[in-house]
C-alpha cells in the first residue's frame, strides 16, 4: 500500500482523523483542479482550475445547470475519477497520486455514497443490502449485523430489516441506501440527487436525516441537487457554471426539515 494511504491510516491512530476535534485539515481541498476528456478529436474541458476548499463539518449543495461540472466534482471527489492537472487534498492527503487499489480503500473507508436510483439488490433484505461495503471491510459477521442494525436505526428503519426492496417504499429504500452509505463510518458523505424520485414529504425526511447526521454525529456532508428548495436545507450552497464556481454562499438560515415538516400534510402511510 503507498505512502499516501499509511498517512491517511497514520492519521486515525493517532486522533487528527475525519472527526477527531481539535483538526484544521479541510475535509476536501481543490488547488487549479483542470478536468480534460479527450473525445477524439474534440476536448471537453469539464472543469477549468477549479479552487474550492470544504471543511469538517460542512453541510454544502451543489448545483448548477447540466454540463456545468458537478458530476465531475463529485466523481473527483469520490475518488472515481482523476485531475487532468491540479492538486486535490483529501483530509491533507493528496488523492491525486493514489493508484487504484489506494483508492479503492479511501473510499470504502472515508466516503459514503448515496445515489438517485437506490441501488438496492432486490433480491437480498434490508439489512443484508446495508451489509455490503463491510464486506469489502472483511468486518467479522457478527459486527456487520451489528453495525447494519445500527445504521439502520439511525435511519428510522429498525423493524424493516427483513424486507427486501420490493416491500419498501421509495422513501424507505432511500433510508436504506443511506444506512449503507453509513456502514463503515465514512467522515464524508456525498449524495447525488438524493431526492430525485421522491415527493416533496419524503424529500424533506430524507434532508432532516442528512441534518440529524450532519449535526449529531459531525459527517461532513456534499449533496448535488437541481432543485433550490432542497439546497436550502444546507449551510453553503456552490453553485457551477461552464467548469468554474460562478457563486459560493453561506445560507443565512438553512431550512430545518423537522420544523419544516410540521407544516406538511402527511398523505397516506408515512415513508
């Protein structure tokens, strides 16, 4: 394992880990950040020297129109793609010389992902599906279900753990794609368009989730959204326009979801 990774594995044993009070280290650090793809013979210039710095314990959206650069920060971000150029700093660790394998363990380890579409297997239950990255974790079983049980309580979802997708609504099946994305305690979470396929009652569950976590338990968290409303639950919303930041903002006073939903009619069973 390279350098890179042992100083990120250096960093949890002796307490200036993703968390760990008292650290200074932003979470993410962009410094001129280019992103090429190189299409034959057109180069599409995705982002163009991008600086941004997120901070421990930041809750920020992401938006801006299609074609903006978002998903190519997020993609960066979550170590599934890589700079053309330019340096980025995962908790003070440059990803950016990571190979594959290094970055495969950052990510089960550091981040958790949540997705539009779920990505529940539909033939294994809830608690299984939670399961998985710790599988890749080569967690003990007995921890794992340990661990999955308790995501799944924090999610709301504790006596849902034996039903498979198919029985879940879609406010549900997102609670468990979360409980997922907490499986193996990642200090980052980054959510693409999390309410994408949900109403607007159970879109603001799923923000009050994403606050509770964000406020109780100091996950720093980065969401994509097109949708305004949903960017107001943040604290600072940076807003992408033809591969650079065009506004990055604090929100005077974020939405509070559970405050929010107290206003809200509740239309049929609840998710």
């Amino acid at each position: 394992m390279g350098t890179s990774t042992d100083q990120l594995e250096l960093a949890a044993t002796r307490g200036d880990a993703p968390g760990a009070p008292g650290n200074d280290v932003p979470v993410i650090q962009f410094e001129g950040v280019h992103k090429i793809y190189d299409l034959g013979e057109v180069q599409v210039h995705a982002l163009r020297g991008l600086d941004v710095t997120i901070r421990r314990g930041e809750f920020v959206a992401i938006m801006g129109a299609s074609g903006g650069g978002k998903s190519t920060f997020m993609n960066l971000v979550g170590g599934l793609d890589r700079p053309t150029r330019g340096l980025y700093k995962l908790d003070g660790v440059d990803v950016s010389s990571l190979d594959k394998v290094e970055l495969a363990h950052i990510r089960n380890r550091k981040i958790g992902f949540v997705f539009q579409g779920f990505n529940l297997l539909s033939r294994t239950t809830a608690l299984e599906n939670v399961e998985l990255p710790a599988l890749y974790a080569r967690l003990a079983p007995a921890e794992r279900v340990e661990r999955a049980r308790e995501a799944l309580r924090i999610v709301g979802l504790a006596d849902r753990e034996h039903h498979y997708p198919s029985q879940l609504s879609g406010g549900q099946q997102q609670r468990v794609a979360i409980a997922r994305a907490l499986m193996n305690r990642p200090s980052l979470l980054l959510a693409d368009e999390p309410t994408g396929n949900l109403d607007s009652r159970t879109s603001v569950e799923i923000m009050g989730i994403f606050q509770r976590l964000n406020r109780e338990r100091g996950i720093t968290l980065v969401l994509v959204t097109h949708e305004p409303d949903i960017a107001q639950y943040a604290q600072r919303i940076i807003t992408f326009r033809d591969g650079k930041i065009r506004r990055d903002e604090r929100v005077p006073h974020p939405a509070a979801a559970e405050e929010v939903l107290k206003n809200m009619p509740v239309v049929g069973a609840e998710d």
